[in-house]
C-alpha cells in the first residue's frame, strides 16, 4: 500500500552521480534532510547504473570518471569491477555526507498541483515539493532500432551485456559507433570473430580533450536543447577518443568498420544481396533520457526534446534536468547539481537555519 502524502522544498530522484551531486549542494545550502530535501532512489542499493555495468568493465576501462564535491574516489586497483568499486564509492559518500536517500522509492508520475506546487506519485507513497531536480540518467532506457527481418540466433543490448566469455568461438556483430562499442569489441574480438557496424563512419578525435574542446562541445550540445531538439549522443560530438578500451580493440585488429546492414535474416544479417551469417548480434546503440514519469508536466516540445536554460526546464523553473544534455558526463553531472542548486536557492530562497554538511 502507498505511504502518507509528505511534503519537502526540494525533491531530487535519483542517486547516481548528478543526485549525489545536488543533494552535497542542497545541505551545504541549508536545506535540511527529509525535511529541505530528499532523494528517492529506485534501486536497492548505492550504485546508480554502475551497479549494472558488466563485470568485465574494470577501472582502468571506464570512460572517463570524475570524483563526487568534498570526498575523492579511494584508490583503486586498474582490474577492479567498476560495478563494485563505484557503488561503494557512492555508499560511503552518502554516509560521510549523511544523505537522506530513500530507497527503493519508484517514481511513476510528476503532476502539477493548483498550489504551485508538484506530486510526486511512487511505489512508496507520495511526496508534495516546491522544486524538483531529476537526476533519473539513460540507463534504464536502452535503445534498440528496429531493422527489417527476423534473426533466430542471440541478440541483447549493450545494457545486458556481461562479458566476453559466453561468446567465445561465436560470429558477433557488434552494432553502434560509441564508447560502448569500442569496449565490447575490445573484449569479445579477443575470442570470437566480430563484425563492426555503424550507422555513420566513426570519427576519432585527433589530439587531447583539452578544456577548450570540452567547452566547445558542451556550447554545441547546449544549442540543441536551448532550441527544444532531442539530444544526441556524446560521442556524436566528441568523437571516439584513445582510451584502454580503443587501443586495446586496436591491437586486436577488430576497427574495421561497415556500414549498417540492410537487414536481418534468419541466419544473420544482410547488405543487399550479400548475407553474413552469424550467432549473436550486440546492440550497443545507446540509451535515451529516462523522463517518462514527467510525461504528466508536458514538457516537450513539437520537436521531440525539451527547452532547456542551463540545468533548467525553460517552460517551468520548478524543474531541472540534471545529467541530461551538456550535463551527461560525470564531471558535467557534478557541475549540474551546483549549478541547479543555485537556481533553486534563487527561486526559492534560501532556508532560514543552515545545516553543515558534516553534521549528523
């Protein structure tokens, strides 16, 4: 059964990197917990999606990772499972920080309220807030694009993806142009024979991320959902870059990159009149922004994406998306949650008795 209707200023879903971002923020403001701020997480457990990852995604692997405000990540060892050296991670930081995280608590739904205000309906009964900062991320979203045909041998998407091992001496076809591609082809082009298929040529970025770069890519992404468009992967804009994972998936010889088949067939996949038969085909084609329960506010635009200003929803200033847009990656996320928690002090005001971050 549904809990009693409880109010907060501030709710924040999600515990991942962006939610345990803005909620440091949001005590260091002065936002009590459970009574300021709170933050409804649907796992069982700390973790966010890293909690999912494959277990052959180690720390030396992982795509870049940037420490969470006043806590840096402990040492780690280069073969450590980053579904396990992250969640801990974040569980110490949320005691050290002492987070009012609730979990498990499933938001369904996002309604405005006559008072001004929003309900938040979850499994766990329902909550009444002045501000909302959603920090719900892609994972639970995995995209999988339709393709003509039927093929009866193994697919999956990258989201279920645990590793090489139950593909070697297999024919896999790896689909997408990302990060996510690149580590798959790293690890099962070491025992089976792959094939690597992009909708577009992939595009290698030549030299260092250096911060000029990375501005420029956060002002060409921001334009986008500036003007209500869709957004649309990093990778889409950054490019591949020389990580582990690239080099790695270089020395074994598997970058050589097709076209996207036409089709599916029973046996495998086909371009035109040309058939290649194979046992498993990988999606790893991305993943899309997890903000259905949010359908209720009418936020998106004819064009299919949601006008932002910053961190901010343009439409309704109750609302910030964290972690959506520029704010994708973790150093992006992290920035997010100061940045949003900035604008809910402006429209809120600040709490009348502050609450030290360290304080129990």
């Amino acid at each position: 059964m549904a809990g009693p209707v409880r109010e907060v200023d501030v709710l924040v879903i999600g515990a991942g990197q962006a939610g345990l971002s803005a909620a440091y923020h949001l005590r260091r403001r002065g936002f009590a917990p459970y009574t300021g701020f709170v933050v409804l997480d649907a796992d069982d457990a700390p973790g966010g999606a890293w909690a999912h990852r494959s277990p052959s995604l180690t720390m030396a692997t992982v795509h870049g990772f940037h420490d969470l405000p006043d806590f840096e990540l402990p040492a780690t060892g280069p073969a450590e499972q980053a579904r396990v050296a992250v969640p801990g991670y974040f569980a110490a930081y949320e005691a050290k920080h002492a987070l009012p995280v609730l979990r498990p608590a499933r938001v369904r739904a996002v309604h405005d309220r006559p008072d001004g205000r929003l309900r938040v309906e979850t499994d766990a009964g329902d909550w009444i807030a002045r501000a909302l900062l959603n920090a719900t991320g892609t994972w639970t979203r995995p995209f999988l694009p339709r393709y003509p045909g039927s093929f009866t041998g193994r697919q999956l998407h990258y989201a279920d993806y645990r590793g090489p091992a139950e593909f070697a001496g297999q024919r896999v076809v790896v689909v997408g142009g990302g990060a996510s591609a690149v580590q798959v082809l790293s690890e099962v082009g070491a025992v089976a024979e792959t094939i690597w298929v992009t909708r577009t040529p992939p595009v290698v970025h030549q030299g260092p991320f250096t911060p000029e770069f990375g501005r420029e890519v956060v002002a060409r992404v921001e334009e986008r959902v500036r003007a209500g468009l869709p957004v649309r992967s990093v990778v889409s804009v950054t490019g591949l870059g020389p990580s582990v994972a690239y080099r790695r998936a270089e020395e074994l010889g598997v970058l050589h990159r097709r076209p996207m088949f036409d089709r599916l067939t029973e046996h495998g996949v086909a371009w035109g009149d040309q058939e290649s038969a194979v046992d498993a085909i990988i999606w790893a084609t991305g993943f899309r922004a997890e903000l259905t329960h949010l359908a209720p506010l009418g936020l998106r635009t004819a064009g299919g994406g949601i006008r932002m200003d910053g961190t901010r929803v343009a439409d309704d200033p109750r609302v910030h998306l964290l972690g959506y847009g520029p704010s994708a990656s973790t150093v992006g996320a992290n920035r997010a949650g100061r940045t949003a928690v900035n604008e809910v002090v402006a429209l809120l005001g600040a709490p009348e008795t502050a609450v030290g971050v360290h304080g129990a």
